[in-house]
C-alpha cells in the first residue's frame, strides 16, 4: 500500500470512534519508521505525535519511561537549549506537574510521608486526547506480547486514547503455537491494518540522486529497476549503497562519454551484485550446486549460478566493500570495470559472437547444424586476425568446458580434443601475459589456481589444459617481471631496491615464484652495483635478505628442492663477489658487511634444506 493510501486509512482511524489499535506493518527497512517521522503528521492533523520505539524494552517501567519521555520531547519540540527547557518548564506549570510536587513534598514535611511519583502515573496523567501514540519496532519488544498488548488494551479501552502499533509482522508469526497466541491478541485489540510500501522512486532520489546523476542521466532509471528485480524496499540497502554510487561516479570507466549503453549494462551487473551484499548476501563457491545430468532444467540453472559466480568474483570491489569491509580503492575498480566490460560485453565482433555461442550453447538454443560454426567461430575468436581485442582470458576455462562438452555430445564433428585451443591461447597469453597473470589473479577459480586455499566450484571438473595455461602464463609473467628487474637495477640501482622488494612482497603468496625473483636478479650486477648505492637502498636489500626479513619466508615454508638449491648457489655466489672494502663510505661498507653475512646464512640454510 502506498504513502498517499496509508495516510487515508489513518485519518479514517482517528475520525473513527471505535476504541481499537490501528497497525501498519512492513518488512525491515522498508521507511515505516521514516514515514511515522515524517508522513503521519499530514494525516493526523490537530494530534500531537508521540513515537515511542520499543526495540530493547525489557519491561513494563521501562516502556512507560520511555513514553513520559515522548511526551516530554513532543511537548518541547521546536526549541532549542534555554528555549527548550523553558517550553518544559511551561509545560510542567500547565499540565500540574509543579503543583503535584510541591504536594508530595508538603506531605513529607507535615506528615513524614515519603511519596514519589512513578513514569507510570506521569505519563497517563499527560495523556492528553489531542495525543496519537505510536508504538514503534513492535516485533524488536522484550516484553512479553500478553503484558505488552495488556498495556496497550489499558491506553485503548482504559484511557479512551488512539494507538498506532508499527511492527514487522513477518518476522512476528514463527513457531505456530506463538502464531495462535498472536492472532487471539490481534483480534481483540488490532481491528485494521495496512502494510506500508514505500516510495522507493522518491526516496532513491533523495538519497542517492546525486550520486547517482554523476554516474550518468539513466543511471537512477537503471538502479530502480535493479532494486525491483531483487525485490528490495529496504531504505537501508539504499542508504548503505551511498558511497559505492558516488565513488563509480568518479571512475574513468563512467566519465567516459563512449559507448553509454555498454557502461550502463555494466552498471546495471554492479547495481545487481551490489544491492545482493548490501542486503547481507554474498555468493559462495557453495552456492554452484552440481548439475543433474537427467534434467535440463538442472543444467541450465547450474550454468546460471556458475556464470553469476564468476561475474560477482569479477567485480571484486564489491566483496571488499561489503564483506570485508574494506575502503573503495578507485584503481582496483577502475581495473574491475574494465576487465568485466572486455569479458561480458566485448567491443570484438568476433568475440560478441563467440560469446554468444558459449550462451547460446548454455541455454541449449542451437540446431546440430550449428556445432561445426560454432566451432569455427570459438576458433577464431581467441585471436581474431583484424588487430582487434581476443576471447577476454577470464572465460578461457569456460570455453574450454563448453569445448569439451561439444565433443562429448557430437563426436562426429570435433572429437573434444583442447589441443588447438590450448595453442592458441598460449600464443594470445604470449602477447600480453600480464594481463593474462592479473585474470589469474582475480579469478582463481575459474583457473584453478591451487595457491589459494579456496574450495573448488562445485560441478565444475577440473581440466589439465586449465592447469598448463595458467602454469604458462605464470612463467611468461614471471620472466618478464625478471627482466623488468634487471633492468632497473643497470639503469637506476637505488630505484631497483624498492621495486626488488615490493614485487617480492606481492609474491609472498607463492613461495616458488618468490623465490625464482628473488634468485632471478643477475649476482655480477647486484654485487657491482651495490658499493655505489645510498645506505637507505642498502637497508632495504638487508630486510630482504635477512633472515628476519624476507628470506625468513623460506625457512617456515616448504619450498621444493630445486628451487632450495637454486637460491642456496645465487646466495654464495653473490656473497662471494660482494667486496666490502670496494666503497669508501662507512656506512655503505657496514650495510655490504651484514649483506654478505646475510647472503652466507640464506645460502646455509637453503642448502641444509636438501639435506
């Protein structure tokens, strides 16, 4: 029920002179509270509002507490400091109050009786008949509904006063014995009520409009629809959305005036995942339940919610923001943005068609005729031969799932070999494996990627050829970062030391590939370039080797044989050919002495690991 028709059923109430309690009921966050604050007063002219919240009452004085005080505050609103307290004052004068205390306290002088008057007695000696009492968060009380609806009933029936109970009635009614006693109660006391819905139009512009606009015209349009396709009215949602809409607004991805229906689509996949974690709901590997073979309508749903996984995972800010509570950083989602874009909604033709056969191939909507070119097409775009944008590499393992599937299925037409396949993604991750290593990165489900300690998607089979791509392209990325190294250190060693020590940082998570970086640095050139560095870079370069540092990662971890006597041979020889007395400068010779002591102790220990 709208605004506009719970207001018209309240002024029906209060004309009404029928002793009943009125109820509006509504799911959490849906504005009852907001509309109570704000929209009652329209409908219920010439009453004075008291809204008491019951969330947390615990007894029967502590809600009569509570409305003493609402009637207090409803009395004194409008002033402010001095003002207010003499609006008190003024009430207490015109309502008796000074007149029942001086009597209390005559009592005590003359006749030694002590005698002070209860919140109970206050607050129904205030009642006045102008006073609409509102009992808020009904289903949040501690009180017991009997005593609860008892004091209730005594307002009603006993003081001949209108009530207007705001409650959650859904989360109410949960075992059926307690679903009884309910009804019995509502059906004495609570003779209408209505559920309120709210304006979600009008409150997202209020809330959000502006940051919304800055993302783009249609953006409030796009967001509203999201809201009702996930069935939210939770003003909550929207409010804890807030920050999120503003910081999209500032991304290049937005500002971007270029293809506005592309970015709005994308937009429209944020406002879909987003509102799911601000309401609570983050979706798991778990939630991908293994498909029935025998039932269509298995497969396809297990699809679906393997596709959203991976659209969720890809958008990773998300998660941060909302599940781990982290700050929005604009670079991760300006990163995120872009590589969602190129994977779901391709500027490539070749591509947009590929991907629509991988869909097409999904939902089970194509003719036996159409295996060979699809085929072709899956084929061609891996590496289109136009110069344009290829197969994004996040969807590599699930074109090569649909691949397989093809060769099970039709076996005349493609025997379900990967081979070719897996050759040419190896030739598109050979032309850019940075950018194939940042989508192992983001998406290490989908690549199997067995360093991180995350449960594999259920249903999903894991695939060799999976493994040899990603192990590819890992290599590739790795030599090049390797390279990057060298690099540095011959044409700026002091710059060398910072960047040597923050890639090593970020390898941390893959003992292997750190130690290949850390031993990957040419030992001639680190050992001439280091007499000539500034003692801070030589500081940085202990806190690597050292094994309080860095190189102590090797020592509480396993690390294979191989790599153990690869690092323990770099080690020693860099030691050896690091010359302490080749700089004049104190502190650069201190700095090249606990280096080579450094270097001896990583070598000893590497090579009593292959013992």
């Amino acid at each position: 029920m709208n605004e506009d028709s719970v207001k018209t059923m309240v002024r029906d109430y209060l004309e009404d002179t029928d002793k009943y309690a009125f109820m509006i009921e509504g799911a959490w966050g849906s504005g009852k509270t907001h509309f109570v604050e704000h929209g009652l007063r329209d409908a219920a002219e010439g009453y004075r509002i008291v809204r008491v919240s019951l969330f947390g009452t615990s007894s029967a004085s502590d809600l009569y507490d509570r409305l003493y005080l609402g009637i207090i505050n409803e009395y004194a609103s409008g002033g402010e400091g001095e003002g207010r307290k003499a609006i008190v004052a003024e009430f207490a004068r015109d309502a008796g109050l000074s007149f029942l205390g001086g009597v209390a306290k005559k009592a005590k002088k003359e006749l030694g009786i002590s005698y002070e008057i209860g919140t109970k007695a206050l607050a129904e000696f205030l009642l006045g008949s102008s006073m609409l009492l509102v009992f808020d968060d009904l289903e949040r009380c501690l009180i017991s509904e009997r005593e609860l609806f008892g004091i209730v009933d005594s307002l009603v029936n006993g003081k001949s006063r209108k009530v207007i109970l705001v409650s959650n009635e859904a989360h109410r009614e949960s075992d059926q014995d307690d679903a009884n006693s309910h009804k019995a109660l509502m059906e004495k006391l609570v003779w209408r009520r209505c559920t309120y819905e709210p304006p979600m139009e009008e409150i997202v512009g209020n809330m959000i409009g502006a940051e919304l606009s800055s993302i783009d015209p249609s953006a409030e349009k796009v967001f509203l629809k999201a809201l009702a396709n996930a069935k939210c009215t939770n003003i909550r949602t929207v409010k804890r959305l807030r920050r999120l809409m503003g910081d999209l607004g500032k991304t290049d991805f937005f500002m971007n005036p270029a293809d506005r229906s592309i970015r709005m689509s994308v937009f429209q996949d944020v406002c879909s995942f987003s509102i799911r974690a601000a309401e609570g709901y983050f979706p798991q590997p778990s939630d991908v339940t293994p498909a029935d073979p025998a039932d269509i309508v298995s497969s396809m749903e297990s699809a679906h919610r393997a596709d959203s996984y991976r659209r969720y995972e890809s958008l990773a800010f998300i998660r941060a923001h909302f599940e781990w509570h982290q700050k929005l950083d604009g670079n991760q989602m300006e990163s995120c943005l872009g590589s969602y874009r190129e994977a779901y909604y391709p500027e490539s033709e070749k591509v947009r068609d590929a991907v629509e056969w991988m869909d097409r191939w999904k939902s089970l909507m194509f003719r036996n005729d159409d295996v060979p070119a699809m085929i072709a097409c899956f084929k061609k775009a891996i590496n289109p031969q136009d110069g344009s944008l290829g197969l994004p590499f996040e969807r590599y393992g699930e074109l090569l799932r649909i691949v397989k599937s093809i060769g099970e299925a039709f076996p005349d037409i493609h025997d379900g070999s990967l081979k070719d396949f897996t050759q040419y993604m190896k030739e598109a991750i050979r032309r850019n494996p940075d950018k194939a290593m940042a989508s192992v990165c983001s998406n290490p489900f989908d690549w199997q990627d067995r360093r991180f300690a995350s449960p594999p998607i259920p249903g999903l089979e894991p695939l060799e050829e999976i493994d040899e791509l990603r192990d590819f392209a890992m290599k590739l990325s790795l030599e090049d970062t390797v390279d990057s190294l060298n690099r540095s250190l011959r044409d700026d060693p002091d710059s060398f030391t910072m960047q040597y020590y923050s890639v090593l940082e970020k390898e941390r998570i893959d003992i292997e590939r750190m130690a290949i970086v850390l031993a990957g640095v040419e030992e001639a050139a680190l050992a001439s370039a280091m007499p000539s560095m500034r003692p801070e870079s030589l500081r940085k370069l202990h806190e690597v080797f050292n094994a309080n540092g860095m190189a102590g990662a090797f020592a509480s971890r396993t690390l294979s044989e191989g790599s153990c006597k690869r690092l323990s041979r770099w080690a020693k020889k860099l030691a050896e050919l690091t010359k302490i007395e080749s700089s004049e400068e104190y502190a650069v010779r201190k700095y090249l002495g606990y280096l080579k002591n450094d270097l001896y102790d990583l070598a000893e220990s590497m090579h009593s690991g292959t013992d």
